[in-house]
C-alpha cells in the first residue's frame, strides 16, 4: 500500500495483524477468540518494539469494519499504553447489522422456536458501544453515510459514546462500505495522519476507568 510508505516518511512503523486462520494465519476464524488474540498481538507488538529500541515510541491503533472491535477493546484496556484510535467504518453491533436483521425472523423460528424476546435477550458478543466510555486517547470515527453493510448510525453511536475530549467524526458522503479509499483517498489519508500526529503528542498516566487512590486511602476510577 503506498499509504504505508506515507506513514513511514512522516516517522511512523505499521504493524499490521490479520484474523487468525487468514493470509498465513493458522488456526480457524472464531468471534469469541478475537479480542483475546487482539491482546495477545498486541502484548507481543509491544515485545517486539522493546526488542527494538522503540518501546517508548506512542501507539495508534486502527480498526476497520470488524477489526473496529479489536482497536476498541485494545484502546479501553490498555488505556495508558495507546495514544490515539482510529474507528474505520466499524462495526459496534452484530445484531443491528443489515443482513441479521433480514435473518431474524428465520434465526428465532429455529434457534428459538419462534421466541422474538429469546433473540433480543441475546448479549452482544463485544458490548463495543460500552467500552467506548472508558476511551481516553485522541479518536478519530470514520464512517460512510451509505454503508450498506455496517449502517451509519453505528459510527454515530461510536463517536457519541467515546469519553475522549479529543474526537471526530467524519462522515463521508456517498461513501458505502468499501469504496471510500477509491473515492476519499487523499482526505482519508489526511484524517489519518493528522490523528497520528495529535497522538503523538497525547499522554494520559490515569486513563479513563483507571483506579487511582488519594493520600488517605481512598480509591475510585477515573471517569
């Protein structure tokens, strides 16, 4: 990708991760195992940038479509080792997507015997939208408003629920799941980099849900 030359010119190293059991990935693609193997990646990342010299250097992480989960569960986790985030037409609810939707009536006739509330009972397997409140880095959302896949609202929903003071939203317009890159890419490609550079000044010690205690004891989390 010539973006990734861009980034390197302007200072900044990518490590770009894929599902397991994908590209050269082993193992088989599993939901429930995604965010544990984001922090794992993530673990092992930050081992390899030690390994080094650059274990000081300030981490962005991205997240596009689904990946959105992992850079959203990485970001709230390890509040005060990420320095920016980037949600990239992402996805925070699988219930609400499209295409589940037009399968519910089938889905609760089989799995539930035609109980509409079984279904609507079901925990969403992330919860992505929550974790957004314990975000504290510089964010940036980026979303089309005629995504056909991953419906706009859903990067409304991100931007509105994130708590970091510095955040955005971008909405492109006409932009659907997988075409804003050959219709935005130079804007896309500067949204990118001015995040990168407002991350690179970002330091936060008590990130937001962090547990910090006073002089006499007393201890809370950071809001």
């Amino acid at each position: 990708d010539d973006f990734v030359k861009e980034l390197h010119t302007a200072g900044t190293a990518v490590l770009s991760i894929d599902y397991r059991g994908y590209s050269w990935g082993t193992g088989t693609p599993s939901l429930t195992k995604l965010c544990n193997d984001s922090e794992q990646c993530f673990v092992a990342g930050r081992a390899l940038m030690n390994a080094a010299g650059c274990g000081g250097a300030k981490i962005v992480v991205h997240g596009r479509s689904i990946g959105a989960t992992c850079a959203v569960h990485l970001a709230s986790k390890y509040g005060s080792k990420v320095h920016g985030l980037i949600v990239d037409s992402g996805l925070m609810s699988l219930k609400r997507l499209p295409m589940v939707q037009q399968m519910q009536p089938m889905v609760v006739q089989m799995l539930f015997q035609g109980n509409a509330m079984a279904f609507e009972m079901l925990q969403e397997p992330f919860d992505t939208p929550g974790k957004m409140s314990a975000i504290s880095c510089p964010t940036l959302v980026m979303h089309g408003d005629k995504d056909e896949i991953i419906p706009l609202a859903q990067g409304t929903e991100c931007h509105d629920k994130c708590a970091a003071p510095q955040k955005k939203l971008r909405v492109w317009p006409g932009g659907m799941h997988n075409d804003i890159r050959a219709k935005f890419d130079t804007e896309w490609k500067r949204e990118v980099i001015s995040l990168v550079g407002t991350a690179s000044e970002f330091s936060c010690p008590f990130p937001a849900g962090a547990l910090v205690e006073d002089a006499d004891g007393t201890q809370g989390r950071v809001l």
